[in-house]
C-alpha cells in the first residue's frame, strides 16, 4: 500500500442514466443483482465524465478498491488487481496483476479486456490512464479520500460506478458503525501519547507522516496526538532524525513491508533517529499491515478499534 496525500474537494456526480443488463464482457458474469443499476456515468477530479454499462469485468488499480470491490460481492468480477491489492490475501494472491498504482502499464491493463478499469488521483503515470481510455475501457477516477469518513464515501463511490448502490450502502453502513463503535472507547479516557508514524517505502525513502494525508484527523480520533505536523511534515515528507528526536514520539506506528524489509525490530531501531526518542528506548513500536493501516478501506473499523486499544493499554 503506498503513502497517500490530501483528498481533494469531492467531485462526485453519479448520474443513472437507465437500466441495462451491464452486458456478458467475459468470461466472468454479473451477478444478476448488479446489473440493474447500469448505465452509470461518473465525472471524476480529473474532469472526465466516464459512462460505466459492464462491470463484469473489472480491474483495480490500488488494494483499497480491490477490497471494497471483494466485500461488494464482486470479487468473481475482478479481473485484474493492482501489487498493493493484499487483501483477501489468498483470493488476492491468484488475480493477475497490473503493476504498481505508481508505475502502471498499459499493456498489463488492456490484455484483461476488462469493462471497467477504477483508480484515484495517484494512479500515474497519467499516459496510461489516456492510453487505456483511448483503447475504448472506461476508466473511473476517484478523488483522494481522508479522515474518519473516507470509508463509507469510498464504498459509495465504488458502488455507485459498478451498480451496486444498494450493497455499497449496506456496507458502508456497517462499516460507518463499526468506526462509531471505536471512536466512542476514546471517550472513557484521558490520556492522549505522542505519536509519530513512520512509513519506510525503500531501504532509502523513509518517510514521516504529517498534515494533509489520507490518515488525516485519524490519530486525533483515537486519542493520540500527530507529532508529525509540529516537526513540519505536511503529507509524507522524508524523515530526518533531528526532527523525529525532537518530536520525541513516545509510539511510533509503521507499516508491516518495510518493517519486515529493513529486519524488523532491531533494524527498524537502527534508523538514525529512531532509537533516540521515547519509543525507541520503550520498543513502543505499532506495525500492522500496510493495506489495513493506509487503505482507509472496509476494515478501518477494526483498525481504529485495534489502535485504540494498542495506545490505551489502560482500556483493557
């Protein structure tokens, strides 16, 4: 899962234009309850009005799409995922795959034949993006989506473009009250660490995460403060230790790849600077799955659940 940056203003305008059969498109079938819904046309951040009338065959181009599509029901449908796409880790490990939502192909894309292709704003390079459209496949792009709320506006927007509505609030729903559920814990207690969270991309790209990304507003809701901003990081800047010491985070949170990739605990204290803040003296130190964490997906509820409880070990 890669570090994403501020959502932009939504601009979502779902216009249902009729009712169709979403059309056979492959070797994979709609299921009959998703096809009332289409036609759909979406025009997303990028200005583009896309007209969606087959979601038979589907390809995501990042890993909280491919989940959100996979809890609609549609996992049959999705031909094609992204490598950040982790999540069911099995049925995701079969689904070919497209490249990174960072550095995308077209021709991986366009062998799936796929009727719909749904990404955001990171989906670069934006050659491709016009190439795949230029081939005749709708190509749905979202905004970035933020905070606490950005699950169920996901949900919805996925839904809304596949035609599914009626599941996709089901789901964003349920997740929406599963976020609620955690959110209230926060309310039974006081104390509130300094928190920093650390994101390692490469060996060499290490980052700390600021103001002004998806997991904006996130760490304020479970009861910690962001050290983050105070060090002047403004959306995932690289880490310098003299502003990580000087933030003196007593917990860091980073993500389970990197982690795993630079030796785990001992070789994640070895980052110049980590070890010399209260966490890293403690081992307080949070990994979780990069996806679960960053993904902002339908799991989100268990996440703020899991964080909360993991910063108030007071909560029990």
């Amino acid at each position: 899962m890669r570090p994403r940056f501020l959502a932009p203003a939504l601009a979502l305008a779902i216009l249902i234009a009729g009712c169709g059969d979403g059309g056979s498109g492959g070797a994979a079938t709609v299921p009959v309850a998703a096809t009332p819904g289409l036609p759909v046309t979406y025009t997303g951040p990028d200005g583009v009005a896309t007209t969606v009338t087959d979601a038979s065959r589907i390809v995501t181009l990042s890993g909280d799409f491919s989940e959100i599509v996979w809890d609609l029901g549609l996992g049959p449908n999705l031909v094609g995922v992204d490598l950040g796409s982790v999540y069911p880790k099995e049925e995701m490990r079969l689904k070919p795959k497209v490249g990174v939502e960072y550095r995308l192909l077209t021709e991986p894309i366009l062998t799936l034949s796929p009727t719909v292709v749904i990404g955001d704003v990171d989906a670069t390079p934006g050659t491709v993006i016009d190439q795949v459209r230029a081939a005749g496949v709708p190509v749905v792009i979202f905004p970035r989506f933020a905070g606490v709320t950005a699950p169920g506006e996901k949900i919805r927007a996925v839904a809304g473009v596949l035609g599914v509505a009626d599941a996709g609030e089901q789901l964003a729903s349920r997740v929406q009250e599963e976020v609620d559920t955690a959110l209230a814990l926060v309310a039974s207690t006081r104390s509130r660490p300094r928190v920093a969270v650390v994101y390692i991309a490469t060996q060499n790209t290490i980052l700390l995460l600021g103001a002004n990304t998806v997991f904006d507003g996130l760490l304020e809701a479970v009861g910690a403060e962001n050290v983050g901003p105070p060090a002047g990081a403004d959306g995932f800047v690289a880490l310098t230790p003299e502003a990580l010491i000087a933030a003196a985070p007593e917990v860091i949170i980073t993500a389970e790849r990197g982690f795993e990739g630079v030796g785990g605990l001992d070789g994640f204290l070895a980052i110049p600077g980590v070890g010399q803040t209260p966490a890293g003296a403690t081992g307080s130190v949070l990994v979780y799955e990069d996806l679960y964490l960053l993904g902002l997906g339908p799991r989100t509820g268990a996440l703020l659940d899991q964080l909360i409880h993991d910063l108030h070990p007071e909560l029990g």
